[in-house]
C-alpha cells in the first residue's frame, strides 16, 4: 500500500487535518520482482556464454558494447571510450569490413531476417580475432530507416 498525505489547513492557519490517497501498489511490485528476476536472467546467459554485446544508433552512429565485447579484443571498456561505430570499423579487418556492410545491407533492405556475419577484429596485441557477428534492427524510423540495431559478438 502506498500513502500520500496532504495537510490541510483552515483560513487562519490551523491545521484541520489531512487528506490521503491510499493506492494498492501489489501489482506493481509484482511486476518490479518479475522484471528484476528477468533482468538477472538475462545477465546469466550473456555472462554464461562469453558473447560481447553491442547496440547501435544506425543514424547517429552513437555504440553501446559490453565489457566482454572489449574483452574478446584484449581490452578492457574503459580504454576504447569513447566508443562510436567508427570503433568497430577501426578495429574490424579492412579485406573483410565490406562483407560486414554488405550483410548489413541485406539486413537493411529487409532481405534477411537478422544480420550475420563472420569477419576478423584486431586484439590489442596486433592478432586477428575471428567474430561471429550477430544482430537485428529493433526499431524503425518514422520513414522505415532502420534506428536502433543489437547484437553479439562471438570469438
């Protein structure tokens, strides 16, 4: 149960009483529980299959990736930031980086149902790392760009 109570007080000043809203708040926790339950779920499987995580803005360029994500690649989050697309196209081998646009594409022109690639990622310490690249366009623009894409990365 959640209480909100609001003095109320009389022309003179003096406090007449109080006026509270009593509102059964049950369901809502029932749904906070269930979504934190998910949420620590999810966070299992991500951790118990060792895939780095990636969301992209494709119109701003803007990249979100786990620390695993860097981690594939010998480093930790915090040396990479600020992180953009430009990141993954720097760090993506340059014979394979138009494969990787080219599935990106089909994806795009809604030609395949999600995106997937394989392609070589440089590790911090010069060797190449071979990414299964996995991912999906989540939302749409207003004129059916694709907005908002996720997606994994496998070593």
């Amino acid at each position: 149960i959640n209480i909100i109570q609001t003095p109320v007080f009389s022309d003179d000043g003096k406090l007449d009483g109080f006026v509270a809203v009593e509102t059964d708040i049950t369901i809502r926790k029932k749904y906070e529980v269930t979504l934190k339950n998910e949420r620590t779920r999810l966070e299992n499987i991500i951790s118990a299959t060792e895939v780095g995580t990636w969301e992209w803005n494709v119109q701003t360029g803007e990249t979100t990736f786990n620390e695993r994500w860097a981690n594939i690649l010998g480093y930790e989050l915090r040396e990479l930031e600020p992180t953009n697309i430009d990141t993954w196209v720097r760090l993506t081998h340059p014979d394979d980086l138009q494969i990787a646009k080219n599935a990106l594409q089909k994806h795009f022109d809604k030609k395949e149902d999600v995106y997937e690639t394989e392609f070589r990622m440089q590790h911090k310490n010069g060797s190449w790392v071979w990414i299964l690249d996995r991912g999906k366009v989540i939302q749409y623009t207003h004129d059916m760009k694709p907005l908002l894409m996720t997606g994994t990365h496998l070593d």
